[in-house]
C-alpha cells in the first residue's frame, strides 16, 4: 500500500480508501459481513474509511461505528452531511441549523466524539459558503471535527468557498471528493487542476465506473451486477452512451490483458496516477471485491499503457455527461435560466 498527504493536512492516508456506501441495505451487507471487510482492509494496509449519514438513512455509519471500536485511534475516519435524511424540509442541506444536528447524529451512531474529516455531500444553492463554513469552523473548534471538505462540488464553487474562507477568516474546505475514472475523466478539464492550485486532497469515488470496469461489464454477456440491478438505464447497452461505454471497455480490456493487468488494476492504477489524486475510495460489497481491488494497491502503470488509455477516452471526456453530479443547477432545472 502507498501512502500519500492528505492536501496541506500533514495527515497520512492510503492510496486506496474504504468506503462504505454498501455496508447495509444498499449492498445487502451484514454487520459480519462488513466487519470482515474492515478487518481485512485494515490488514491490507487501508487506514481511510468513508461513509455518509445518507447511506442507508445511518445504517452505514451504525455499521461502520461497530466494526472500528476499539481501534478509532488507527483510522481516518470520515463522513458526510447534507443529502436528504427524510421528508422534513430542513433535515438537509449545509445550513447552520442542520449541519450541527447532522454531526450529533452521525457521531452517535459512529459511536465516536469526533471525525476527522467532515464533508458537505453536495454543493447546496440554497445556503451561502460564510453560514456553511462559518458553522464548519465552530465544530471544528469545539472539536467534534478535525478538517472538513467538500465532494461533488463544481470547479467554480471549490474556488468560491476558497475566497469565501479567506474573505471571513473562516477555516477552509481542505479535500475535495468528486466521481472519477477512465470513463469519467471530464473533471482533468476544471476540478482537479483547481483542488491542484489551493492544496485540496482529493478522494475519488467510482473509480470502477459503478461496475463498468471490474471486469464483470464485457460485450456478449449478460449484466448483473449489483448496481445494474438498481440502476439498469445506466446499462442498458442499446442506449448510445452505453454502447460507447461497452466499446471502451472492451479497448481497455485488451490493453490490460497485454500489460498483463486485470481490468480493477488498470482502472485504480490509472486514477491513482493522477499527481491530483490522493486516494481512490473503493466500495466492496463482498470481501472477494475488496481482495480483487486490493490487489492493486501497489499498481504503478507505465508511461505507455497510460498513453494507450488517452486514445481508448480522451482527458478531460466523460462518456456518460448525463450522470454528472456537479452540473450547475440552471442546466437541470428550466426555471433556473428563465425570467
């Protein structure tokens, strides 16, 4: 396992995190289940794990919180607030008012008195960066948080909360989580060379493109994955931007087959490469997903086989634009970009 600095905190993370988005009802994970995954990834040299209050409405976090006890102290633990937890309008978002109830929440069922790295899930619209950062500062002062960031947010926004930090004196977003991976590479264009210029850690998630480059995704056969599954629109192969997924795949399929790489190897080796990147976050379900992802925690791939990917996806291209998740607002919704 490599181990890399997490931004500009002097914190130590492995280039390969754990996250925990399926311990649970969203992967079928028991609590035995997910414990094993988190022995055998602490064994693995991991000592990153990520989870969210929104993963199973807290199941994730209660999850995560028994698998760890006893051993809080040898681990980066992190998660995140702000996607909606139920019906009540004001149980979301990055407001003052939510932010330090959410915190209280996850903490409890985490089972521990602080986390290290708190992140805001999404960019919220509705909230100014001075009442989000303002009320980030105080938790962080109180000492229920270590460091907080920020995931999925647009280039521009990462740069606005930064300006924002420095015009209030405020503490800052010190990691940034966005989605990415050979098929998903439009953040090269904006968002990593922005978290470059302000010292951010970065934390991908989906490296293995929800499946698509785990091997299991292959042209003649049938899908089914646990994820296609959920979301089958996002394989459905007679979509176009499916089909042009599959034909990628299978170029990529044969460059590993001649670097002598499995498609999981390829896949991390090539985010993990990034001087951006400072670990990629994978989501086993199972402990034989996480030994076939671990098995590439000291992949480092050649100049060339890296060459040979920017012609199979070009940099800074994503295949699949409709699943973006930074995409601003007036481009989803009408009203938004109408007087």
């Amino acid at each position: 396992m490599q181990y890399r600095t997490l931004g500009r905190t002097g914190v130590q993370v492995s280039s390969l995190a754990l996250g925990a988005m399926n311990f649970g009802r969203i992967g079928r994970t028991t609590q035995d289940e997910a414990t094993a995954i988190v022995d055998a990834a602490l064994e693995g040299g991991i000592n990153l794990i990520d989870t969210a209050d929104v993963y199973g409405d807290g199941e994730s976090e209660e999850m995560v919180g028994k698998a760890i006890a006893g051993r809080r102290d040898d681990i980066v633990l992190a998660t995140k607030a702000g996607l909606p937890m139920g019906e009540e309008r004001n149980r979301r978002g990055s407001s003052r008012r939510w932010l330090v109830a959410a915190l209280d929440d996850s903490l409890r069922r985490l089972g521990v008195d602080h986390v290290d790295l708190y992140q805001i899930h999404r960019w919220d619209p509705s909230t100014g960066d001075e009442e989000t950062l303002s009320a980030l500062t105080d938790l962080q002062r109180a000492g229920k948080i270590r460091y907080f960031g920020s995931s999925t947010f647009p280039a521009h926004r990462i740069v606005q909360a930064q300006w924002a930090a420095r015009e209030h004196h405020l503490g800052r977003y010190v990691t940034e989580q966005p989605s990415y991976s050979i098929l998903q590479r439009g953040i090269e264009t904006h968002v990593l060379p922005v978290t470059e210029e302000y010292g951010l850690g970065v934390l991908v998630w989906s490296p293995l493109a929800s499946g698509w480059l785990s091997g299991a995704v292959r042209a003649g056969r049938s899908i089914t994955t646990n994820r296609s599954a959920s979301m089958p629109q996002r394989f459905d192969t007679g979509l176009p931007e499916n089909r042009a997924r599959l034909d990628a795949v299978e170029r990529l399929a044969e460059l590993a087959d001649q670097a002598g790489l499995t498609m999981i190897q390829l896949a991390l080796g090539f985010v993990t490469a990034h001087p951006a990147v400072t670990s990629a976050l994978i989501g086993p379900r199972t402990l034989e997903h996480l030994h076939s992802q671990l098995a590439a925690a000291d992949t480092v791939l050649p100049a060339d086989v890296l060459d040979a990917i920017d012609t199979i996806v070009a940099p800074g291209t994503d295949l699949a634009p409709h699943e973006k998740h930074d995409t601003p607002p007036a481009l989803l919704d009408p009203s938004l970009r109408r007087r």
